[in-house]
C-alpha cells in the first residue's frame, strides 16, 4: 500500500505534519479530512526517503563546518535565525550561500529548521533532516546538531583514510602498467630486426618476450578499446537491480577486498541506526533511512527485507541474520543491545569496532600490497632486460 506524506491544518490552526497509508490518494485525503484536518499539501513518498536528485552545492568539509559553527552558536544562546546569518557570513561559495540564505529565510518566516532543510534534499540528506527534526521535538537541537557533526567528521575521516591509502598502490599499478607497455611496445619490437640480422640463436625466454612485444605494439590498442568496452557493458548491466544486486554480492564476498567492504558498509550502517535511534528517530524509520545510506546494493536489499520482518514485528537482529552478509560479531552486539534496550548505543559500538577493523584491514593489504607490487615490477622488468640481453651475451661470447 502507497505511503503519503502531508501538511496540515488541525482545528485550532496548528501545522501538522506525518504520513499514512491509503490505496490512493483520494483515500488519503477522506483518511485527513476525517481526524479534521485541513490539507495543504499532499503527495505520495515517504518525507524521510525524499532524497533528490540535485548534487549537493556543500563540499563534506564545507557542510561539517556549518554544522559546528551553528552548533557553537546555539549552545551560547543565540537565535537559530541570527545563528544562520552568522554562520552565512563566514561560507565563501555563492551557491551554498544561496541554499543557507533561503533556508535562513524560511526559519524566519517561522518554518521549524528541519522543514526548511526539507525543502533542499539535494543539499541536506534525509538522515541530516532526521536528525534535526528529532532535536527539535526534544528541544535539544543543539545537541543533535553536535551528534551530527560528529558523524559526519567520522565519516568525512573514515572515507579520506580509504582514498589516502589507496592513492600510491594506484600510482604504482599506474607505473607498472605504463612500463611493462613502453618496453613491449617500443622498445622491444626495435631489437627484432638486430637479431633477424645478426643471425644468433634466440633463447626461448627472448622469443617469448619478443612476441609479446609484437602482440602489444600490433593489438594493444585493440585491447585496451576491449577492456573500456567490457568496463561499459559493466556499467551498463548495473541498471538491471537484480544484476546490480549479484555484482555487488560477488563484491562483498571476494576473498581480497571482500573482508575491507563488509567492515565499512557494516560501521557506517551501525553508525548511522546508532544516531538516529539515540535521537529518537524510530527504528522503521532509521531502518529506511540506513537503506538508502549504504552504497552495496546486496546490503540495501536485505535491510529492505529486515525492514519489513521488523514491521511484522521480528527483532532486528533476527531480521539482519536472514542472510550471511553482517559480521556475526556485529549480529550478536545488536542482539544483546535488543535484550538491554541500549539498541541506539550498542549499534553505535559495533560503528566503532568496524572503524576500526577497517583502519587495521586498510593497513594490512597496504603492507602486502606496495611490496608484492613493487617486487612484481621489478622481477617483469628484468626480464625484459635479461631476454634482450642474453643474445647479445651469446655474440659477445662468439667472437
């Protein structure tokens, strides 16, 4: 059954916002009209999955920053209106000042902060929104807003440590690659007439290396133009769910980079039910949230399906241990947190266990990695070296 969202009047003029189910729209209407509402807006989606499409105008660094400054400023007593003013004079960028000066605007004109966030779902997250509506309804927004910046640091940090790490085993993947094909391509293939001339036996590791050199410089660009071919079919097929689904399985299951993925969807998915169960957020609601947080399309699809065993009342981690995708360490923290009602918190240590598996993990495959790269380039490239010069050793020796 669709769900709606809607805004409304009650009988003693107060805003009322929320969402229900109905067949259609005009069954949810007759469902509003009947509690006495008067409807001033209504469409169907669900108000905390209404992303956007639009690319957010704030750079993470950017939105972290805004976050505490307005942090800052609440807790010493300010404003939220004169608190945005402040915060809009220290962002530099114009279209991030637009967004901040209109959501300024809005909370002025008396809309609560999280309503105006609402309004820019390009720029601010349905689990910014989230989180900004449940400190509002506790009155505790300032707090919420430290919470959230502290997330969005962590998240900030955990993801510029993946990126640093993998930046030299790039490079040098890069450079082995890049050499292997200038010496196969270019300089090998100038040796073949020397030895054609010359006359001397060639040992079988130079006939080797010599067709491959006149394999590359005759079909390298061929290959390469299949590689990018076969990389966008690849794409392509990830517009099919289901395939999406089972690539990003077989992702998530790979002996090398399998155990690294798992630890980080499983921090940031614990990390981000932990932040909104804390702040009040229900759990169907973090659930559908956390859904959406995640990039592995296989774990999107079983929250999807844990969502729905929680609706029809299974606990968490029962629902989350239907398939063989979560660590079972961080299985049995959800459960225990479940039996002690510290859910939200509990949730927020398995984050921090998986950061730091992660961390460690990262780590490893680096000091594994940039040897055996760095050794693998060394051994191809001499030889290289040795199949070119032990015919010329077999004419030095001959004469």
């Amino acid at each position: 059954m669709p769900t709606f969202s809607y805004t409304a009047l009650d009988s003693e003029g107060r805003k009322q916002q929320g969402e229900l189910d109905a067949s259609d729209r005009d069954h949810a209407a007759r469902q509003l009209q009947r509690r006495g509402l008067l409807i001033l807006q209504l469409r169907q989606g669900s108000r905390l999955l209404r992303s956007g499409k639009a690319r957010s105008v704030f750079q993470p660094v950017e939105l972290i920053t805004i976050t505490q400054q307005l942090t800052t400023l609440l807790s010493a007593g300010q404003p939220l209106d004169r608190a945005l003013g402040t915060v809009l004079k220290n962002v530099r960028r114009p279209a991030a000042q637009a967004v901040l000066e209109r959501v300024r605007e809005q909370v002025k004109a008396g809309l609560p902060l999280s309503q105006a966030l609402e309004e820019h779902p390009g720029s601010f997250s349905p689990f910014y929104t989230s989180l900004v509506r449940a400190g509002e309804a506790g009155g505790v927004l300032e707090v919420t807003l430290a919470q959230l910046a502290g997330y969005l640091e962590q998240s900030h940090k955990l993801r510029g440590e993946v990126i640093n790490a993998l930046i030299y085993p790039a490079f040098l993947v890069i450079g082995v690659v890049g050499s292997l094909a200038l010496l196969l391509a270019y300089v090998v293939p100038q040796f073949v007439p020397i030895f054609q001339d010359l006359g001397v036996p060639i040992p079988l590791v130079t006939r080797a290396v010599l067709a491959m050199g006149e394999f590359v410089n005759a079909w390298g660009l061929a290959c390469l133009l299949t590689l990018l071919g076969a990389s966008w079919l690849g794409l392509a097929a990830r517009r099919d769910p289901r395939r999406r689904i089972a690539q990003d399985l077989r992702l998530w299951r790979n002996r090398l980079f399998g155990p690294l993925l798992q630890r980080l969807e499983t921090a940031r998915l614990a990390r981000t039910l932990g932040t909104l169960l804390s702040n009040s957020v229900t759990l169907l609601g973090s659930l559908a949230i956390g859904r959406e947080v995640s990039a592995n399309h296989a774990l999107r699809e079983l929250v999807g399906h844990a969502t729905e065993q929680v609706r029809q009342g299974s606990s968490l981690s029962l629902a989350l241990s239907a398939e063989a995708l979560l660590p079972e360490l961080a299985l049995q923290m959800i459960e225990v947190g479940e039996q002690s009602g510290t859910l939200g918190a509990m949730l927020i240590k398995v984050a921090d266990v998986y950061d730091l598996e992660a961390k460690r993990t990262i780590d490893r495959l680096l000091a594994a990695l940039v040897p055996t790269l760095t050794i693998v380039m060394a051994v191809m490239v001499a030889a290289i070296m040795l199949a070119i010069m032990l015919p010329l050793m077999s004419l030095t020796s001959n004469i």
